[in-house]
C-alpha cells in the first residue's frame, strides 16, 4: 500500500478518518473500519472521539498523517492493530500486548465479571490465573476484589515479561507472576487457593479452516490449539490440580469452547466438583464452566 495513498491534501481530521475508514473497509469491514479509525485518531495523533466530533476541521501535522499512515499499512497488510499499537484495551485497562500474548477478547471480560459478581465483598482471597498470557484477567481480578492476592501464571517467559508490565504499570502490586506448566502442575501439600481460574488454549486444530487470518498469522499458535483427539486437555490437567489446590468449598473457573460444552460438564461432574454450571456468553454461546470444590 502507498503510504499516503489516502491522505487529503489538507489532511483535516475529518478527512484523514474517512481516508483510514475507506482503506480498511475493504479488509475489516465498514463496522470495525469506523471503529480502528477512532483508536488509530486517538493513539497516533492524540485525537479522542470527542475531539473528533467538534473539531473535524483541525489540521494534523505531516509526521503524524505519516504515522498514521504507516499504522493503517500493517493493519491492512493483515496485522491485527493491537500489535501494531502494542496495546489493547480490556475492561477499561490499556494493556500491553505482543505476538507472544492473546489479544484479551469481549468474551474473557465476561468471566472476569461472573467471578467479581459472586465474590463482590470479599476480602483476603488467594487466587491463581492459569495460563495468564497479558495478564488481563489476573489483573482486572486484582483491581475488583479487595486485599485479594493474585498469583499470574503461564508457562511462557516473554509472556510474563508483559504480564509482569502490565501489572506494574496499572499499579496491582498484589499480582505475582510466576512461570508454571499447566500440564504438569506440582501437586500442593495443602490447599492455596479459594479461586483458580483459567482461559486456556481451547481451539482444536479442525477449526482453524474457519479462522482470521490475522489469528492464524500473527496470535500465538500455542495459546490457542489443542488435538483434535484431546480438546480438554488443559482443563482435565488443571481440573485435577484443583482438587488439590482449591480450598474446601473454593470456586473453579474456565472460559471453554461452546462446542466441548457437554463434554467439559461431565469431566468436571466425574472429578466430584460440585454446583457445576455451564453459562453462556454476551453471544449466547455456552462459554464458561464454573464449579465449586467439595468440602473436605
């Protein structure tokens, strides 16, 4: 793409909105087109929606239309925008985010709000984020829950290098992060936790003919995929890790794929976990698990 292929020549904030809406329509669709003109505005050239509505006419300086040009590049190139901008905003936090984390999705918000509805109040809890990647449900938990200490585990160290960012620069000293395999997790001598939560890798390899290229090109493979043999991997070998580690009457919680739904309900059912509850999401798909630990 010519860099300024869709510059105006008096490169108006109006104008140049419209040029990046017209570049990326054909790529993104005209919906989110509109909405990666606003956050490109915002980011490169400090325009907030806003700003936008009652100053279409400012004139933005040529370095700037330039930046944003070279922004709408990559994305149009395929790149997905939040690595182009190396942040993504999740329940009102802006996050950094690089090809070795998930970009944190509408879905997973979802999760993080069933656990701060139930445990709204409570204080002195201990909970571990299994498979943490940006950090974006370890924190947002650590924000919500009063006096709660979080633990922000994954098995890869650059993610927890950005985890660990993001914590510190949101200010959630009670995040700690700490590398942990969620396949061969070490068996506790005593219960630790009274919340273990996960969004694991949950997309079978069947599924990936059905995909975004900007998933399938540019997001992590291995926190994504599992077998198509073997779809609850994850969630058998940290649903067996629970019944050590949660404390009686704890709370386990999963983002899951809508397809393995039936099968995640019966998994959880045969380990004895109790109240277990498949719930739907914003979509009204069948995109979480949550279960209690019996009492011992």
């Amino acid at each position: 793409m010519n860099k300024n292929r869709y510059i105006c020549r008096m490169n108006t904030v109006k104008e140049i909105r419209e040029g990046i809406v017209r570049s990326l329509t054909p790529h993104v669709g005209k919906d989110e087109a509109e909405a990666m003109a606003r956050i490109i505005l915002e980011d490169a050239a400090g325009v907030s929606r806003t700003a936008a509505i009652i100053d279409p006419g400012r004139l933005l300086e040529d370095a700037t239309v330039a930046r944003i040009s070279a922004i709408v590049g990559r994305v149009a190139d395929g790149e997905p925008l939040q690595y182009v901008l190396g942040e993504a905003v999740f329940m009102g936090m802006r996050l950094r985010v690089t090809p070795h984390t998930l970009i944190p999705r509408p879905e997973t918000a979802g999760l993080v709000d069933i656990i701060t509805d139930e445990y709204s109040g409570a204080k002195d809890l201990q909970i571990i984020d299994i498979g943490t990647g940006s950090g974006c449900i370890a924190i947002a938990l650590a924000r919500a829950l009063p006096y709660c200490a979080v633990t922000a585990a994954d098995i890869s160290s650059e993610a927890l290098a950005v985890a660990s960012y993001n914590a510190s620069a949101l200010g959630t000293s009670n995040v700690k992060c700490i590398r942990l395999d969620a396949l061969h997790l070490p068996m506790p001598a005593a219960p630790l936790y009274d919340i273990i939560v996960s969004n694991p890798p949950y997309v079978t390899v069947a599924e990936k003919a059905d995909m975004d290229r900007r998933v399938l090109d540019y997001e992590p493979g291995t926190a994504l995929f599992v077998p198509d043999d073997d779809p609850l991997r994850f969630y058998r070998a940290i649903a067996v890790y629970a019944q050590s580690a949660l404390r009686p009457g704890g709370s386990l919680y999963f983002e899951i794929n809508p397809l393995y739904a039936t099968d995640m309900e019966q998994m959880l059912r045969s380990l004895a976990f109790e109240d277990v509850d498949i719930r739907r999401d914003y979509r009204g798909k069948k995109r979480y698990a949550v279960c209690l630990c019996p009492e011992k």
